[in-house]
C-alpha cells in the first residue's frame, strides 16, 4: 500500500536512504549495460505541479529519500528498458517493499493498480519507483539487501 511521506521524516530523514540506495545499486549493476542510469535519490522538493511550503501533503517521496528514478533511454525513442524496470519493479513489489512506480504516463500501486499518470512530467525518460518506510530504513547491509533485491528481481541467488 502507498505510504505517503510523514511529519516524522520531514523532520528527521536528509538524504538517501540504506534500502533505496542498495535497490539502485543493484538495478544499476543489471540494466546499465541496457543504458539504465541514476538519476536521483534526495531531492528535497514538494511533488512536481505543487507550489508552496514543504509539508507532508506536498512532498515528494524523494525528499525523504525514500524514492529512486531510474534513468533510461527514452521511451519515445525505445521503451524497452525502462518497461523492463517497471515490470520487475512491479512483479517484486511486495518483496522489495515498493509501494509506487511511475512510468511513461502510469502510475501502479499496489492498493490501486496502474492507472494513468497526469503529471508534469511524463515519466518517459525515466522509471520512478518509491519505497516503504521499513524498507527504506533496513537494518540490513547494503550486501545482504543487494542480495535479497537481485533474488527478487531478476531470480539469481
């Protein structure tokens, strides 16, 4: 289920978090060959099309560093690789503690599914995905979470 962000971590969350960074480390070391990129973790920032203060109706996930976009080639040139991000994003949800990914113009979580995304900004140039508070914040190593996410999402061991 989406978790939008807290008051608790506007207040107390700067900068990317352990389960986020270890998530991107390990699509990075599958996809990059396929032309995958970082495009960000923390960006302390309202969502996009919102103005005013930052509170926790208006943040996005990424100002809390509880949320990754993936850079990919384009999706009006070749959508491929950015499709194959969010499928495994989306078949691994639950075990990767993702409760959103957004990309070319969809928006999928797992309370309501894909439905169309009407944002400022596409999301065709790269896949958004957003994280659990429990996931973001894992006690585990950033080993062992690479691990348990290539295990998840591309079915090595």
């Amino acid at each position: 289920m989406y978790e939008p962000v807290t008051q608790w971590e506007l207040d107390t969350k700067h900068g990317p978090r352990p389960g986020v960074v270890a998530f991107r480390d390990t699509v990075l070391f599958w996809t990059r060959p396929k032309g995958a990129y970082d495009a960000g973790i923390y960006n302390r920032r309202v969502r996009r099309g919102r103005i005013g203060r930052l509170t926790p109706a208006t943040a996005s996930l990424h100002a809390v560093g509880r949320a990754w976009d993936c850079g990919v080639p384009d999706a009006r040139v070749d959508a491929s690789v950015g499709q194959e991000i969010a499928w495994r994003a989306v078949v691994a949800a639950d075990a990767c503690g993702i409760v959103e990914v957004i990309w070319n113009r969809q928006r999928w979580t797992a309370d309501k599914g894909s439905v169309p995304y009407g944002g400022v900004d596409p999301h065709t140039s790269h896949v958004h995905i957003g994280f659990s508070q429990t996931v973001a914040d894992s006690p585990a190593t950033h080993d062992n979470l690479v691990k348990w996410y290539t295990a998840a999402l591309f079915g090595f061991h």
